[in-house]
C-alpha cells in the first residue's frame, strides 16, 4: 500500500533506513535532522514521513504536500528527476514549488541573480559540445586560478582548480562529459583556503542561523565528503542581508533554502550558489530553525 501522511519528506534511495548502522555519522545526520522537524511538524498535528522520491509506488496525491530534504541524487539522474518532477508537481504541494526547483537546477540562475544585482561570483558558462580549449578560456579569462564544474552538479561532481598550466590536462580528462553538458568556469575564491565558505539558512525569508565549512588542509573542497569540517558562525550583517536579498529575488519566492557565499578579494560578499532543492540545513546545530521550517510548511499547507 502507498505510504500516506500530511507531509513527504524527500530523500533518496540511500538513506531510507530509519535506523543508521554504528559508525554510520552521515547517515546518523539525516535522521538527526529529520528527526528534528518530524518533531516540529508534529507539534503543529503535522504527520510526516521520509520517502524516496523515486519510489514507484507511491501515490503522492495521499500526501498534502512533499518537502526536499536530501533527495542528493538528483543531479546524477537529472532528466529522470524533471520527469518525475512534472508528474508529482500535479499531485501534491511542494516545498519548494516546482518553478523554483527547475529554475535552481541548472547555475545558469547565477546570471539571472546577476541581473537582478545580486552580486555572485564571476561566471562564464561553456555549452555542452562547444568544443572551445579549456586552456584557451582560462588565458582569456586572466583569473589566473579557476574552478570548472557542470552547472547541474552536485558534491564537487567533476569539479576541478585548475590554472594555465594544468588547463590542458583537465580539459582532456572532461571532454567526454562536457561534450554532453553545460560547464561553468569560475575564478578561484582563495578565501575558500582561508577562511572558508559560509551557509545562512533561510527560512521564511528571514536567516535562522550560519555555519562555516573548511576544507582539509591540501584541499580547496568543503563538502564533509571530501573531509571539510563544519563550524559554528554568527552572520555579519552584511552577510544577513545578502541571504535574505538573494532568496527574495527568486520567483516564485522558496519557503526555505541555502546561499553559500564567500568573501571576495576586495572582502565584499559573493553568493557561490543557492540550495534550493536539497539543502542540508544543519538543523541539528540550531534546533529552531525546524520550528521555524515547520511553520513555513504549514503556512503552504
């Protein structure tokens, strides 16, 4: 029988366990955070349960509505995910709505938030099977280090620092995957080897809390995947309000979400990118804030 409850929360195939094995730390974070707003929703007479969002036999219309949580396989099947992502999106309510989880999909929404004067870090986009020589971009760019990844990615997915020298290597060891996708050249952000990159999270419109990653010394990666570490941080102002300014020039406007954001080498503050579909929230360093999650789901409701 199709599973039913007032709210899904999404995740995927990995980490539907409802229990995590010893020493299982990433898996014993979701549920931890779940876990977190299962309770909040509850306290508002919410039911909620964790569901793979590509099972196939459930049937969405039995849930009120259906919140991304940690559906992180999304990008790895991204036209199954737009599929299905068509069909639920007439079956339940979601949290985010759909325009806002296709628009967020793919950073090319750094450009729109650039035009709308958001200030995000520098980009320029490559199509898929442009053929033009990596190492010809990054000279032309004159950024002198860069970042290259694919604008639907996720977890440092073929993510690459590369300079000049090394351009022409990396170029060749992508070419297969950038003849079928969309890249994104960056400059590289030395601030990330320093200080770091910080999350807000918002909620409701408002920043709840922030955390700081840092990568493992030698490397430029911030994801606990690749052994970056998790600190506490309070905000600056200035941070605050590019957060909550970056989150209100989306439309439709998303109930919750992520902007990492890094200092720039002037120190101005520079979005890296919005997590829209399936941000990890860091609930569990500040409890609250799934109060306040709760109250945004039961507001769409």
């Amino acid at each position: 029988m199709s599973p039913s409850a007032d709210v899904a929360l999404l995740t995927d195939s990995r980490y539907t366990a409802a229990v995590a094995a010893p020493g299982d730390w990433y898996l014993g974070n979701i549920l931890a955070e779940d876990a977190l707003l299962q309770e909040a929703l509850a306290a508002r007479g919410l039911s909620a349960l964790r569901v793979d969002w590509a099972r196939p036999d459930v049937d969405w219309s039995r849930f009120r509505s259906a919140v991304f949580r940690t559906t992180w396989d999304y990008f790895d099947r991204a036209a199954a995910f737009a599929r299905w992502l068509d069909d639920v999106a007439g079956r339940t309510r979601l949290c985010n709505a759909a325009a806002t989880v296709r628009w967020n999909m793919d950073k090319h929404y750094l450009a729109d938030l650039a035009r709308d004067g958001i200030p995000v870090v520098p980009t320029r986009f490559i199509p898929a099977g442009s053929g033009t020589a990596l190492a010809e971009l990054v000279t032309e760019s004159g950024w002198g280090e860069a970042v290259i990844k694919p604008c639907i990615s996720g977890g440092a997915r073929h993510t690459h620092r590369l300079d000049a020298g090394t351009a022409a290597a990396v170029g060749a060891g992508l070419e297969p995957v950038m003849a079928a996708e969309d890249f994104m050249l960056q400059p590289f952000q030395s601030a990330i080897l320093t200080t770091g990159e910080d999350s807000l999270m918002v909620i409701g419109g408002r920043v709840t809390h922030a955390v700081r990653k840092r990568a493992r010394p030698g490397d430029y990666r911030v994801q606990d995947d690749h052994g970056g570490t998790v600190h506490e941080r309070v905000p600056e102002a200035a941070q605050v309000d590019l957060a909550e300014r970056a989150l209100a020039a989306c439309t439709p406007r998303p109930a919750y979400g992520r902007v990492d954001m890094v200092a720039g080498a002037d120190g101005r503050w520079l979005v890296m990118e919005l997590e829209l579909i399936e941000p990890e929230l860091w609930l569990r360093h500040h409890p609250p804030a799934a109060t306040a999650l709760a109250a945004a789901i039961a507001t769409l409701l």
